[in-house]
C-alpha cells in the first residue's frame, strides 16, 4: 500500500485524451518565455558572426565595405511570448531589447585608394527594438518547422572611426544602416531557424524523462511522447505509458477517447498540469498487485495476550488460554487487485485483503536485525523462508469500501483512508480449543487491524521527487471526476 501512494502520486501525471498528458498552459507558457529570454541572452553574447560584406554602387566610396569581429555587448534580450493555436501551431513573439554593436571594417575603393590613406577602421552601432513573430508547426511526427519568420529592428544607428576614409563613409552610414539592418533581421531569423527552434524543441520533448518511476525492481513506468497537441490556450505533451511488472507483465496504456472535462478545470494558477485517467490508474494497480506489492504486517503492545494493562489477551481470555504468553503479528495482502472510482474530492476504493494472524515466537526476530524499525517490520518476506501464511493461526477475508483523500505538504504525497463499508469473513481457523465466540470477536474486531495496516502504509508519505524528477514548487493534487490533477510550477523555466 506504501507503493499504492507512490502509484497514485505519480499518476496524477496524465492528460488529456490519452494515458498520460503533460499540460504547459499560459503560467508555464509565460515562464517557458522568460527561459527563452535568458537562452538567448546566453547565446548571442557567446555567438561568433561571420563576417559580412555589402557593396557601395555610387559614389566616392563605391567599392565593398567587410564587416569582421562583429560582437556585441550590453545586451538585452527581447521580451518573449509564446501563443498556441489550434492546428498545431506555436507563434512567439518578441518586442523591444537592445544591445551595442562593435566591428572592425575594411574598404576596397578604386577611388580612395587614390588618397594613399588607411581604408580601414572601427563601427560602433546601437541597435533596439526589436520587433519579430515567428510562426512554428509542430506535426504529429514532432518536428518543430519554422511557417513564417519576420523581425524588424526600429532603431539601427551606426558610427564609423578609424581613418579619413571613415569620414567619407560618414555620407553614406544610411546606406550602410539599412543594409546591415536588413542583414541583422536576417541573421534573427537565422539564429531562430538553426539554433532557438532545436533548443526549443529539445526542452520540450524531453520533458517526459522526468516522470520515469521505477519501485524497488518491482513495478516501474516509463512514459513516451507520441506528439504535441495545441490549443489557444495551451500545449498538451501526449504520452503513452509502458507499465513493468516483475510477475512479467507489461501493459501500455492508451485511452481510445478523449476525456474532455480535462479542458474544463479552472484557469491554472501554476506553470504545469498534469492529468491521470482512471484506466490508468487502475493498471498501475493491478500491476502492483501483480508484482505482490499490495502487502504489509506489523504488531503492537495491543497484539499481546499477556499484559498488565489494556491488550488483547485481556480481551479476549479464551485467546491466553489458547496460546498462552505470546505477541500476535498482523500479516495483510491483497487478494485481488484494488479497484479504484475517482470522483470530486476522493477516490473509491474496493479492497479484497487476506489479514493473517500469527504467533511471534517461532521465529528468530534477532535475525532481521536493521528489518525492524519501531517495531514494524516492513518486509514479511524477511524473516519466512516460506509464505508467512504457512504459520498463521487464524485467517480473515474483509471486502470494503474505502474513500482515499489525497494532499501534498512538505514536499510529501500523503495519503488518508476512511473505511466506511466493511465485511469479514473467517477463512481458516488453527486454534483447537478457542471458542467460536472468541473467534468471532477476533473477526470483528479485524476492521481496525486493517486500518492500522493501511496507516502504516500511508503514514511516512512519498516524496515528490521520487515521481516529478525535475526541480518543481507550490505542488498541489486534487481529485476530480474520472481522473488525478496535479499542478506544478517547474523551477527550470522559472525567471529571477
């Protein structure tokens, strides 16, 4: 049940019409921008520019100006916004930023070379805002292809030093300007198309490497991205799940309809949602089950049929008289996979446990040693070299109805379980002289040694980053109606 909660936090990690949906909406869309800011800020101050060449037709100075060792400081990238549409199309747009140009120029002229002076130099340029939309197809094989690119620059202003010949080219700086303008707009849409668009689509499409979740060699899940879905509001990573069981099971899941009350949550507050269907859930589940996941046994000061204070034996006499000074352990295991409801607020749970009650004494507690820890052991496998029901004494099968409430503080999934239906059955039954009112008292009072059993599965939680394998904050979980909502906001695409 411990894996029950790890199952049911991961899971909350689905969407839309398929298994497993990664929603960026406009939080995340806003912050993916500001990422994209500070990528470009990072790239274009590391850039080299290849020289660059332009041709004067009249004039004194007609001939060829080269630009070389173009860099550029002070930089300041644009504001960046991202707008899905529907059809699978992503368009980002960028207003204002700035930065300071600086080259060296040369200058072949037949006419001042006459001059016999220097027809080399310096060009300072301040260049500022920018204005640019680029238009990007995501198609169903997930390659982001560049529709449409536009940029303009509103202000180009250059300045030439370095010789007389500067003071000739001073005349012709607009011709200039307007040619390394043109060039720099060609160059922005250059650097989108080569360099912005594959980052891009890099950040995004490795996003389902941070919801692989793997239990103890037991059950793990891995997700693949099938393709990219836009709407006006958002974009919905689609994925598939592969479940592995080491019973040597493996399941995909794939819903073959959309689920469309995943469009219809509240206006997110955070950066990421995350959906998980019910089916999927559900497999998760039986895969668990399937592995022997669903399985716990512990003992308490009550478990005891001796005592000077409150504890079983005193309750129950004919159960001393029975088997004398000892300390019961509590063995429980599913019987049947869980099946799970998710509905507004909870989840519905059906459980079909086994609860085993056995003596302690015939085994060697010493020799689990780091096993117990206040004593619970929380592998039964460890200290039976066969099936612990082997040595049971009484054997109860419940059926119940269960609501499961989830939350997520600390850092932590934890989960609460109310039974609120119940039916126990006596299965077998080792004790030769107790009386068949102990026994049925036992079987009573076998609903709270369930949820003692389920506590302990809850109780220690789950961490988040066992589930979400990326830097994540203000997480919160709810349960709606068929599926488990999580939001996030992800710390990498978080601004300063």
């Amino acid at each position: 049940m411990k894996f029950f909660l790890t199952i049911s936090i991961i899971y909350i990690l689905t969407t839309i019409i398929y298994p497993f949906v990664l929603r960026i909406n406009e939080p995340g869309l806003k912050s993916l921008g500001i990422f994209t800011q500070k990528w470009m800020e990072k790239t274009i101050k590391n850039t080299t520019f290849s020289p660059y060449s332009h041709k004067i037709n009249k004039g004194i100075a007609s001939g060829q100006i080269t630009l070389s060792n173009v860099t550029v400081s002070n930089f300041l990238p644009p504001g960046i916004v991202y707008r899905p549409y529907d059809g699978g199309f992503l368009e980002m747009i960028s207003s204002n930023g700035k930065g300071d140009i600086a080259a060296d120029w040369d200058i072949f002229s037949e006419y001042l070379a006459y001059l016999k002076f220097p027809l080399k130099g310096k060009v300072y340029g301040n260049v500022s805002g920018l204005k640019s939309e680029v238009s990007i197809k995501i198609n169903h094989e997930k390659n982001f292809i560049i529709h449409q690119c536009s940029a303009h620059f509103t202000t180009f202003d250059l300045k030439l030093s370095g010789s007389f010949a500067a003071n000739v080219l001073h005349f012709f700086r607009d011709v200039i300007a307007k040619a390394l303008k043109r060039r720099g707009e060609e160059y922005y849409c250059q650097l989108v198309k080569e360099s912005l668009v594959p980052w891009l689509k890099s950040e995004i499409i490795r996003l389902p490497e941070f919801f692989e979740f793997n239990y103890d060699g037991k059950v793990s899940i891995s997700q693949s991205l099938t393709h990219i879905d836009t709407s006006d509001r958002f974009l919905d990573l689609v994925m598939n799940n592969k479940i592995y069981s080491s019973s040597g099971s493996i399941i995909e899941t794939v819903s073959p309809l959309p689920l469309r009350s995943y469009n219809n949550t509240p206006i997110p507050v955070r950066m990421m949602e995350v959906f998980v269907s019910e089916q999927t859930i559900q497999e998760v589940m039986t895969s668990a089950h399937m592995a022997g996941q669903f399985k716990s046994n512990f003992t308490s000061p009550f478990l005891r049929t001796d005592c000077d204070g409150l504890c079983l034996g005193i309750l129950l006499p004919g159960l001393k008289n029975e088997v004398g000074s000892t300390q019961l352990r509590i063995f429980v295991r599913s019987t049947i996979p869980p099946i799970i409801r998710l509905q507004n607020q909870k989840a519905l749970m059906l459980l079909n446990v086994s609860l085993e009650i056995y003596q302690n004494e015939p085994f060697e507690i010493e020799e689990i040693g780091t096993d117990i820890e206040d004593n619970v052991i929380s592998d039964i496998s460890s200290i039976f070299s066969t099936s612990p029901i082997d040595y049971s004494v009484l054997s109860i099968n419940i059926h119940c109805e269960a609501d499961l409430q989830l939350r997520i503080s600390e850092k932590k999934l934890r989960g609460e379980v109310g039974i609120r239906e119940s039916r126990a059955q006596l299965k077998e039954n080792k004790f030769s002289e107790m009386g068949q009112q102990t026994v049925d008292l036992i079987v009573n009072m076998s609903l709270p040694f369930l949820e003692d059993a389920i506590y302990g599965f809850l109780e220690n939680g789950l961490d988040i980053s066992e589930i979400i394998k990326i830097p994540s904050s203000n997480e919160a979980i709810l349960i709606q109606q068929g599926f488990v909502h999580i939001l996030a906001d992800l710390e990498m695409y978080k601004g300063n």
